[in-house]
C-alpha cells in the first residue's frame, strides 16, 4: 500500500511539473506576443502595415486566442483593402471570443451586404446596449463611467445609423425598409436628441423621401452641432460668401501646394515666439506666465473643436447633401474648411468644383478639376482621371465659345 501511495504521489508531482512547465512557457510566449505587439502598433504609426501585419500574426501563433489582435489584423486588412482577409479574421475573432465584443460584428455589418449585415449590426448593438446597460445600473458613477456610456451611446447611434443606410441601399425595395429606417432613427434620438450622425442621417432619408425642405431642416442642425457657423447669418450676408469666394480665388495656388502651407504655419509659429519674446521685456515674469497660459488655454480649446469633428468622410457626405439640396454657399464653406485640414484626398477637390460650376465661376472650377485630376493620376485611377478630363474639356470649350 506504502508503495502504491509513492506511486500515484509521483504521478501526481509529475503532473504538477508538466502543469507548471506548461505554465512558464505560456507566461513565456505571451510576453514574447506582447513585445511583439508594441513593435507592431510602433510600425502601425509608421503607416508601415506589411510589418505591422507580419509581427501581429506571429504574436497570434504565440497566443491564438487573443481576439483583441485578430481584431486589430482585421482592421489592418480592411483599411489596405483586403476585405476577404478582414472577413476571416472577424470571423475568427468571433469564433475565440468569450466575453463577447461588438468589434468584429461592427465591421462585419460594414464588409457584408443585405440581411448579412443587417445581423451583424443588429448583434453588434446588442452588445453595446448590454454594456450600456450594465455601467448605467451601477450607482456613484465616476467620470470616466460617465465618459464610457457617452462613448457607448455614439457607437449605438452609429450602428442604428447604418441600419438605415442599408434599408436605404441594399433592402430599399424591403416592403417595410421605411418604416425601418423610421423607427431606427426614432431609436437614435431616444438615446440623444444632439448628434450630428442622427440629423445627418434623418436628412438622407428625408431627401430619399423627397421632403428637401425636412431634409434641409435636419441638415442644418447636424451642422450646427459640430460647427460654429451661424448659417442664416451667413446665407443673409452676401458679403461674407463672397469674400469666402475671393479667398478661395486667391489661396487656389497655395492649397495646391503644401509647402506653401508649411512655410504659413511655420510663419504664424514665429510670429508667436516674436510675440512672446516682445512681451518678456515689457511685463513681470507673472503677466507672461498668464500670457502663455492664455494661448495654451486657446490650443486646447482648438484641439477640443478638432476631436469633435465628425470623421472625414461623414463631413464629404454632408457637403454632398448641401450641394444635392442647393445649398452651395454653405458647401463652400465647409469644403474650404475641409480642405485646409486634408488636400490630397481628390473627392473633396471635385466637391469644390462641382458647388463652384452650379454658380458658374469657371475661373475657379477649372483649376479645381485640374487638381482633382491631379490627385487621380496620383493614386493610379485612370476612369477616374478620364471622367475629370471629359468635364474640364467640356468646360473649356463651354468658356472658349461664350468669349
């Protein structure tokens, strides 16, 4: 019997030992997946995303369970366009999950189509309203729970968003796609009566339904709630538009190069320093302490406008929508906005042009698809470049016969 105990007590720390060994070389290679995770997210910033895909896979062939990378390689994919590899890896991501994420159900809904999409969305937002939910319960909220259910609320309302998108594209001709979208929409509005992508989105539909003034109506107030620009002051003040009109005129040559706005901004940062080194003289160490605090007060309060813009291409969208409800002067507005911030991005280019063609000022618009043009070539689409040269040829000829 004394025997047989030793026995089985050997199997047992043997057991023991292979668990532990097993164990430290789990620790190992996760430590090892994380070293190489942060290798990755440094190449992720670099724009270098062949590198930053080769070192997340190998993090994954270490841990193979870690959803949080295969979301981020599905990201990666969908972003350098290579959808059918980004549909595996959310696939899989939801497969390994066992605390559920909304992630990869989010940008499934987004790479498929039609009731597809319609279920992953739909699955995504119940994750996120059960999140919602949870930290909502919760009593002595602290600022960064309160932080999260706002964050959580804007997610919901993009994901409802999106449904209408669809009930408006794919499954149009669904014998209740409208009342969908309807209903979608009044969803968004119960959980916030003040986003932008709501109204925005009210206002495709409305525009769908052939109600341009609701349509006009709710894209003005998605505007207003992202932009200062107070527009029935601006659309009653026609000085103002076309002093708007003239900077463009005169600035055409310098959006087109961005050097030019390099050597601006680096002007403006001197001319900051030269301020400041004139007033070190005049006043006490105490008066220049608030000077610098007041611009710093003044950077922060631009950053603070810039992280509440709404993205780029919801911005593209919105100027669509003044120009398709012929509000060309606000289009103008935001586009030259839009275009001190990102110029090479040649659909903002066309945009512009487009809005300045429906007041036929051809000394601007010209240029405009000239550079539009440009942008194409640049990014290798030649159907692209050829549509713009039809209506530059077009234009000029226009030009060439009225004179």
């Amino acid at each position: 019997m004394s025997y047989k105990r030793n026995k089985n007590l050997r199997r047992k720390q043997k057991k023991n030992r292979q668990k532990q060994r097993k164990q430290i070389k789990q620790k190992s290679k996760t430590k090892k997946a994380e070293e190489l995770k942060v290798k990755a997210e440094k190449a992720l910033s670099q724009f270098n995303f062949q590198q930053a895909v080769d070192l997340y896979s190998k993090a994954l062939l270490l841990v193979p369970n870690d959803t949080t990378t295969m979301d981020t390689l599905g990201m990666i994919f969908l972003e350098t366009g290579n959808q059918e590899e980004a549909i595996e890896m959310f696939n899989q991501s939801i497969k390994f999950q066992s605390l559920k994420s909304e992630v990869p159900y989010m940008y499934l809904g987004q790479l498929y189509k039609g009731e597809e999409s319609v279920e992953c969305f739909e699955k995504g937002i119940e994750i996120l309203i059960n999140e919602f939910e949870s930290i909502k319960k919760k009593t002595n909220q602290t600022e960064e729970m309160k932080t999260k259910l706002e964050n959580l609320i804007k997610e919901i309302i993009s994901g409802l968003c999106s449904l209408v998108e669809i009930y408006m594209t794919d499954l149009c001709f669904d014998e209740d796609a409208e009342e969908r979208c309807e209903n979608y929409l009044k969803k968004a509005f119960e959980l916030s009566e003040d986003n932008f992508e709501s109204y925005l989105t009210l206002c495709n539909l409305r525009i769908s339904q052939e109600r341009n003034e609701d349509a006009k109506s709710s894209l003005f107030t998605s505007i207003s709630l992202w932009n200062n620009l107070d527009i029935e002051n601006f659309l009653s003040n026609e000085s103002e538009f076309l002093q708007v009109v003239e900077e463009i005129r005169e600035d055409i040559l310098t959006l087109n190069n961005p050097n030019i706005n390099k050597n601006e901004q680096e002007k403006i940062f001197k001319e900051n320093i030269e301020f400041l080194e004139q007033k070190e003289e005049e006043l006490n160490e105490n008066e220049n302490e608030k000077i610098i605090k007041e611009l710093e007060s003044e950077e922060t309060r631009n950053d603070q406008i810039k992280s509440n813009l709404p993205p780029l291409e919801l911005r593209i969208q919105t100027c669509n929508f003044l120009i398709e409800l012929g509000q060309i002067e606000v289009a103008i507005y935001l586009l030259k906005e839009i275009l001190l911030e990102q110029n090479k991005e040649p659909e903002i280019w066309f945009l512009l042009a487009t809005a300045f063609d429906y007041i036929h000022l051809s000394d601007i618009t010209i240029p405009l698809l000239y550079k539009t043009f440009e942008l194409h070539k640049i990014n290798k689409q030649p159907e692209d470049c050829q549509k713009v040269q039809l209506i530059i040829d077009k234009l000029e000829n226009e030009l060439k016969n009225n004179k």
